[in-house]
C-alpha cells in the first residue's frame, strides 16, 4: 500500500456539487489516504460551470495537477480514464475496500443500480457491490422522481449508502465552504476516517457539562 494510511476509491460524475469531491479529495490527501479517482466527462464540465478550478481531461495530466493542487505524494492520487479496464478498481481482487461516488449523477444512480458497467466509474461501482464492499452514493438532484427513489432504495437494499448532498444548518454556517463541509463531514465519518470539520451531534452539550 506504499506507507499510505488506507486506500479508497473516488468517482466523480455529472450531478452538480464537484466541490464536494474535490474538498474530500483534499481531506483525503491530508489523512494519508491513497485516492485511485475517476472522472466523468460531463463532471468536467460541471466543475468547469460551477468552479475556478481548472481539470485537464487527460489523465497523465489531471493526476498531476491534482497533486500539485492538495500537495500529495507521489502515486497518492491515481486517476484513470473511463475506458481503462486494466485499473485495479476494475477487479475484486485489486479494488480499495471503499468507493465513494461524489456527486452521484442521476443517470449514475441508474446505470449502477442496473450493473450496467459501460464505463470504469459503473464497473468499479459493480465490483464494490459484488464483493460486499463499502459503497457510498452523494446524489444532489431536487426533485427526486420515483425512479431515483426507487433505484436508491434498491442499492441500499444491496448494501450502499446513499448519502445526499443536503447540507444541514443546526451547526450556523457561515459560507459556502461550511455547507460544503458539513457534507464531507458525513461522508469522512462513513468511511472511518477521523475528521474535525463538523463536531458531532451534542459536543457542545457534553463540553457545557464538563466545564
């Protein structure tokens, strides 16, 4: 594993929210955790509508640029094409134990729900629910329509968690990057990995009485 904390994988699709990922990407890097990351096309264009961030669609080259950015290691953030069957998250005998996919896009939702596997993210997805492995989906759609609600009851039913990005308020936030890391908050926790971007529920409350 190259001296890294843990490994997990990161997908990141078309739904709205890039910045999600991108700030669990950082968290990642930070807790020493090996990111093997794909993302989408239409991700890349989204993070292009809703970011300054600028994401070069090779993957040679988005690799580097995502290192460069949260200061990673070398080979701690691997990034692979959608197309690249050979990737150790194609396979159960070389996939992390857990997958995140953040934002999960609708037609994402669909296609794994289905086992579609037409491309790496839905295979990797695939491979995470055959092997009983950890699989987390962030969907950021408003309204949902029985077919997302009906396909998020059947991957919960295989085993995923479905985690929307609907950041909550009782901790006050204050900006865009509070609400953002409410949500990363939730997802660092899922996978077990220690954070100190929101407290937990009743902190406050305990630290009041110890006082």
């Amino acid at each position: 594993m190259d001296n890294y904390a843990d490994r997990v994988t990161l997908a990141i699709t078309g739904a709205s929210g890039v910045q999600y990922a991108l700030r669990l990407m950082q968290c990642l890097v930070a807790a020493n955790v090996q990111i093997l990351v794909m993302i989408s096309r239409a991700a890349h264009v989204v993070a292009a509508t809703e970011t300054d961030v600028e994401l070069p669609t090779r993957s040679a080259e988005l690799e580097q640029h995502l290192s460069q950015l949260y200061g990673a290691k070398e080979g701690q953030i691997r990034v692979f094409a959608k197309e690249q069957w050979m990737a150790p998250v194609a396979s159960g005998s070389g996939a992390p134990s857990r997958m995140v996919v953040c934002p999960c896009s609708t037609g994402s939702l669909s296609a794994i729900a289905t086992g579609a596997s037409n491309n790496l993210i839905e295979r990797a997805a695939d491979v995470a629910l055959k092997e009983r492995r950890q699989l987390i989906l962030v969907p950021r759609e408003a309204p949902y329509s029985e077919i997302h609600l009906e396909h998020m009851l059947k991957l919960t039913r295989m085993g995923a968690v479905i985690l929307p990005a609907s950041p909550g308020f009782y901790h006050r936030p204050e900006s865009v990057e509070d609400m953002v890391d409410f949500i990363v908050a939730r997802i660092l926790s899922q996978l077990g990995i220690d954070q100190t971007l929101l407290p937990p529920w009743g902190q406050n409350l305990i630290d009041d009485t110890q006082s």
